[in-house]
C-alpha cells in the first residue's frame, strides 16, 4: 500500500509482458502451523506481500527480477533468503517453506532510584485540514516516524496515533521500531510481533498500549505502521502535520525507505523516564 504524502507452496505462471506470479503459504518450523503476517518480497524492491491468516501469499515479479533475491522475514524467526532462479528451481508445487523460531530473549528494564515521569513526545496535530493516508491495498506497505527525547533509556508505555477520517470496517496494522541509522530507519528493535486490530474505528486518536512488551527507546527512535491485511473497500486518512519532524516510507517490506521531507503524521508515545 503506497503511503500518500502528496513457504510454501510455490507456483509460476508467465503471463504477458514478462510477468510471474510467486504464491505460496509459510509454516512454523516446529509446530507445522501457518504463520500469518511474514513479510515476503524482493531485497530492495518495491515487490512484495505479507502472509494471510492462514500463511498463504500472492504476488506479481517481473522477469528484471530474476537476478534479484526473495525475503522471507518476520520477528522472532530466522529469516529466509534465497536468489529467486535458486528458489525457483528448489521449491515445487508441493513443498514448502518453513521459518525457524528463534528463542525469545525478553528485555529485562533497571529502574532507578531517581524519580520517573511520563512524558508525551511526538506530533500531536488533530488536523482534519491536513491529512494524508494509504492510496492502495498493497501489502507490507510501511510508514514511520521520527521521534525524538532528550534523554537515553525511555520506557515505551503508550503509541499514540490521530485518525483523520476512515471508513474502514476494521483496521489491523503491525507496529515497528528502527534505529535511526544515517538518517534512514535502520534495525529493528522489537523482539515480539505488535499487532494491534480495531472494529469500527473512529475518528480521532488511536492508542496502543505496549508497556508489557518493556520497550526501552533511546534519543532517536523511528515509529512505524506497517499495513498487513486487506480489508476490502475503504480509507483511513491520518492528521498531517506540514513542516514537521521527517517522515519515512517504503511500498513494500523488503524495499528500500524514502524520506517525506514536506510533514510528519500525526504519532505520539508516552514515556516513562
């Protein structure tokens, strides 16, 4: 889904135009069950999809494509990477891909003996004037923001984000946090997948309570939405905040980021420091 500012079965078809279709599903390594909302696609491209509830996928390559490498990544997992004419040669139509679990190492958080306060940091425009939103059901589709706190070692208790106008029925997205790395969003932070859904949003500020992932953010943190299932017909449209702090997005999971120079979207988070 194209931010606006303004396995694994495997098949291949060869349309017109040099075009294939990569489709398949992602399982658990271990547990055999399908894995949902694993970002797939082509290293550096605007190409690719994110799994299903039921770990199935669907997307359209180009023969240009052919020299590139496929991506299969999603938090907690050992990701999958393969050139696609290795891929192609190695996963029939009946086999499978399957991601590895990784063992979960939670973060532990040393509180201090000095006295701790919240504090609300980030665009906190209610704008319906200026707005911006997703012009496409394309999934993996990503948008971030910078946030910046004075201080170094922030709990991360509450994400907020201001809702424009949507007229979606329901909305799921996944929440990421990057490293603000030579002015691009860089590793992420997260050792959990934070998905978060809502039916029958409104307008208005969204919030998201991550407090029990102990989520310690440092002076530059990059706050992304990340858009993973498709729900059909419908708009959600986000306050905009002209000349703000930069924005970041990316067309596809494993693509590249660009930067919006013109505003920011409307995103807070509370800290605890």
């Amino acid at each position: 889904m194209r931010f606006l500012i303004i396995l694994a079965l495997f098949s291949l078809a060869m349309p017109m135009r040099g075009q294939f279709e990569i489709s398949g599903y992602v399982v658990d390594a271990k547990s055999d069950k399908p894995l949902a909302f694993v970002n797939i696609g082509i290293i550096n491209k605007n190409t690719g999809t994110v799994s299903d509830i039921a770990g199935r996928f669907t997307f359209i390559a180009t023969s240009s494509d052919l020299q590139d490498s496929i991506r299969f990544s999603m938090i907690g997992y050992t990701e999958y990477t393969l050139d696609i004419k290795s891929y192609m040669a190695q996963h029939g139509a009946e086999s499978r891909i399957a991601l590895l679990p990784m063992t979960e190492q939670l973060p532990s958080i040393v509180i201090s003996g000095k006295r701790l306060r919240e504090q609300l940091i980030g665009s906190t425009s209610n704008s319906k004037i200026f707005t911006c939103g997703f012009a496409s059901d394309n999934l993996g589709n990503e948008v971030g923001q910078l946030i910046k706190i004075k201080n170094e070692n922030n709990i991360l208790k509450k994400i907020h984000i201001h809702i424009a106008s949507v007229t979606h029925d329901t909305i799921r997205f996944r929440i990421n946090l990057y490293e603000y790395d030579n002015d691009r969003p860089g590793r992420n932070l997260l050792n959990n997948n934070i998905i978060f859904s809502v039916v029958d949003p409104k307008d208005g500020w969204m919030t998201i309570d991550v407090q029990k992932y102990n989520i310690v953010l440092g002076r530059h943190t990059i706050v992304a939405l990340e858009w993973i299932e498709d729900f059909g017909a419908g708009e959600i449209r986000f306050s905009y905040r002209p000349l703000g702090p930069p924005l970041f997005y990316r067309k596809a999971s494993q693509g590249n980021w660009e930067r919006e120079k013109r505003g920011s979207i409307s995103m807070a988070v509370t800290v605890i420091n």
